[in-house]
C-alpha cells in the first residue's frame, strides 16, 4: 500500500534533475503521491521530460514556469494545481535563491532579491496555502519548510542568504502553532550539505572529513525523511527543524 495514495503534492525550485527538489519529487510520486512542481527557466525541454518520468511511476504530474520573487506568485501556484490536478494536501517549499556576498558585497539588492525567493515566498505560500484548506473539506495538510542548519553556525560570505534561510526555522516554529487545529503540521529540514550538482571535486574533499558517516549527503537522504514527514506516520509531528546532515562537524 502506498502511503501517499490520493495526495497532491506542490515541491518548489525543481529546475534540474540532480536536486533535492527533484529527488523528492521522485520519493513522493513512488509512494503514490500526484506532483506539481515549479521551476524558473529551466533547460529548455527538461521539465516535460521530467513530468513524463513522473508519470512513469503512476501518478499524475503537471508543472509550472514561475518566478516566485514576484508577490503574486503563490496566488498564481496554488490556482494552477487545483485547476490542472486537484486541491494539494502537501508543500514542499524547497526553492532558494543563493549568492555569495559577505559584509564587502552586501548591498540592498542583494539582500531584496534573496528575500523574496527565501522568505517572502515560502511565508506566504504557507499562509496561502492554509487559508485555502481551512476553506476545504481537507482534514489533514502538511507543509515541509528547507533551511541550512543557520543556527549551527556561521556561513562566511552568505549573509543574506543566511539571514533569509534562519527566519525560516522562526517561521515554522509559530506557523505550526496557529495551523494545527486545521490538522496541518508544519515542520523544516535541514539536509546539511548536499551533492547536489554544485560541488566540486575540490569543495567535496575538504567537506567529506567533516561527515562522520564517511560520504557526503545526496539528495535522496532529503527526500525520504520528507516522505516522512508528509506521511500519516508523521502526522504528531509539527514545529520542528530536523537536521539530517550525517553528523556533519561545523568546527
């Protein structure tokens, strides 16, 4: 039996097949979920190749080219899914804008266009999202939250995306609050440094040591604890940052 069977799943920031974002798009279509997924220029041709190796593993798919700095864009998402698929009961706010700065760089643009993606967009996806549902015959939702273990220590050199990414574990913390009498839990994953794509072969020797599990995180090890979460079997988890990063050393 599947455990998401009947779901439908919106995963922002899947704009090539390496991510986590597709990885978990991959884990929760296996486990029976529909999935819309939004990306931003993207290679041409990828997402409908992508949508077709969703379909693949029996489930439904559609998704959307959408730049989510721009204030309307949740309103635009969540009409798209419902009109294409159906009402979604899961969202994975998974997309992130990231440029290196430091305190020599940092100018307002900067951090305006790292708020918008980071923060602005998943909070009021989030709330959207609720607003809706409360207006559903829908008892049970589920909002997944990425951040990067900010908390854990500094990130040279990123400090607006740093900024940005921390509100979010501040976020989820109060949202999950208000929302759980609507059955919603809200809760935030901290995958730790991923092998994503973006590594290099330099990058990945100097973190490796760090892991204490001895390999460096993959996308997949993101998405199953997100299968989880959005799972009945997580249903009494709510207002957590859970850092899954394989015992990764900061010092």
């Amino acid at each position: 039996m599947k455990k998401l069977k009947n779901q439908v799943a919106i995963v922002t920031g899947v704009s090539h097949g390496n991510g986590i974002g597709a990885a978990v798009c991959r884990k929760l279509a296996a486990e029976g979920s529909d999935i819309f997924f939004t990306h931003y220029h993207s290679n041409s041709g990828w997402p409908s190749m992508f949508e077709k190796e969703i379909i693949e593993l029996g489930v439904r798919c559609a998704s959307m080219d959408i730049d989510l700095s721009q204030s309307d864009a949740p309103n635009q998402i969540l009409d798209e899914v419902s009109e294409t698929l159906d009402f979604p009961t899961i969202v994975i706010n998974n997309a992130a804008h990231s440029l290196r700065d430091g305190y020599q760089k940092l100018d307002a643009k900067t951090l305006d266009d790292h708020y918008a993606v980071n923060m602005r967009a998943t909070l009021l996806f989030s709330v959207e999202f609720a607003r809706r549902f409360q207006q559903s015959k829908l008892t049970s939702g589920r909002i997944v939250n990425m951040t990067s273990g900010q908390s854990k220590g500094p990130m040279v050199d990123e400090l607006a995306y740093g900024a940005t990414k921390g509100a979010i574990s501040a976020f989820t913390l109060s949202l999950s609050a208000e929302v759980a009498s609507l059955g919603i839990t809200v809760n935030a994953v901290n995958p730790g440094p991923t092998d994503s794509g973006w590594m290099s072969e330099e990058t990945k020797r100097m973190l490796l040591p760090k892991f204490v599990m001895g390999r460096i995180g993959m996308p997949d090890d993101a998405a199953r604890l997100i299968a989880f979460l959005v799972s009945d079997e997580a249903a009494w988890i709510t207002g957590q940052v859970i850092d899954s990063e394989g015992g990764f050393l900061r010092q």
